[in-house]
C-alpha cells in the first residue's frame, strides 16, 4: 500500500470513527438489554386502551421511538409505526394521536439502569411497540414490529407524506444511521420506479415468424 493510499484510509477511519463518536447509536427494539437493565423498583408501566375509542373493539398498535438517556430516563418519544383493524377509524382526527399521547405517557415512567460491567452510561435511541385490545398478540405485534429501526428512520425522514414521521429533526440528525442506509433507500426507490413504469408500458411481445 503507498502511503498516500494508507494515510487517505487512516484519514476515512478516523473521521468515520469521530462521527460514530459523536452520533447516538440506534438499536433495534429489545437491543438496550446488552447494556441496561430495568432499574430497582421500576416497572413498565402500558397503556389503558383510549375510553373514546374501547367500544370499538378495534385491536390496534402503535411503535414509540424514544431516546433513553444517560440517567435511564426515557424522552423524545415519535410515533414511528401504527396499525388498526378499525380503517375507517384511521382517518378520524386525533385517532392516532391519542394512541401515541397514551403510549407515550406510559413510556415517560420506564426507568433503566445501566449493567455493573458498563462503565460509562451512554444514551441510545430506540423503540417500543404497544398493544391495545389485542387477540392474537404475536400477530398484532407483527403489524407495528420494526425489524431495521435504522432504515426506518431513513425511510420516515425521506417520506414527507407520511405524517407519522420523526418530527425531531434535531434529534434525527444526532442519530448514528449509517449514511449508507441513505444510499441503500435512493437505489430501492430507483429499482421500485422502473418496475412501475414497467408494468405501466410493457413492452410489445415480439411477433413470431411462420
């Protein structure tokens, strides 16, 4: 290796590594348990299904990102995810607010504590998925489940239709998503594209010689 090509790579880890450094790392639901655990005492506390909308019977869920802070408090909760079996709900005013408010709340008396071997507690940002009215509850849970919260975030952040969206763009530029993941979303709305269009003006089948 020439020693303009190894001190241009020294150059791309370092500055890689001063960002990541600088960044709050996102993790997938259920990932804070490498490094938090509940604190003693605390519960976790879930929402009581909204009275205005209980008679419906509706099973409904809704997925909360939120930052857990370095003291173990929770904060900045989006409503990043959400689902009903009640579709003509959806459309009234406040249905999803209210689910999130509760949500929320509940989420506001969640309290961590980091592990013994952390020596250094760090924030991270996250995501919870509640359940109201549920019957089958993997099934439901499946309905709001973000597996890739990272590409999540990506796909939110790109879709100004989708008024769900992390509203915290401050927020949003602290996180530690990958610049790849932007990338990764432009190509897969690119290939969806073509295929669109394909399917809108196929090509004409090649006539047959006799």
């Amino acid at each position: 290796m020439s020693k303009r090509l190894f001190f241009c790579s020294l150059a791309l880890a370092l500055s890689t590594s001063a960002w990541a450094a600088d960044k709050i790392p996102v993790v997938n639901e259920g990932g804070i348990a490498r490094q938090w655990t509940l604190a003693p005492g605390a519960s976790l506390p879930v929402p009581a299904y909204p009275e205005i909308y209980k008679s419906s019977g509706a099973e409904v869920c809704v997925a909360i990102g939120y930052l857990l802070n370095a003291d173990g408090t929770t904060s900045d909760f989006s409503l990043l995810k959400s689902w009903s079996s009640d579709e003509s709900a959806q459309s009234q005013d406040g249905y999803w607010a209210l689910f999130a408010q509760d949500a929320s709340n509940a989420l506001a008396r969640w309290k961590f504590a980091p592990r013994p071997e952390v020596v250094e507690a760090k924030p991270v940002y996250t995501v919870a998925t509640f359940l109201f009215g549920a019957k089958d509850v993997a099934q439901l849970r499946n309905q709001c489940s973000i597996p890739d919260l990272p590409y999540h975030l990506v796909e939110l952040r790109n879709n100004k239709k989708v008024a769900r969206r992390m509203v915290n763009d401050d927020l949003f530029s602290r996180l530690q998503v990958d610049p790849l993941l932007q990338q990764r979303y432009e190509l897969q709305q690119r290939q969806q594209g073509e295929a669109s269009r394909r399917l809108e003006n196929p090509a004409p089948a090649a006539r047959s010689s006799r």
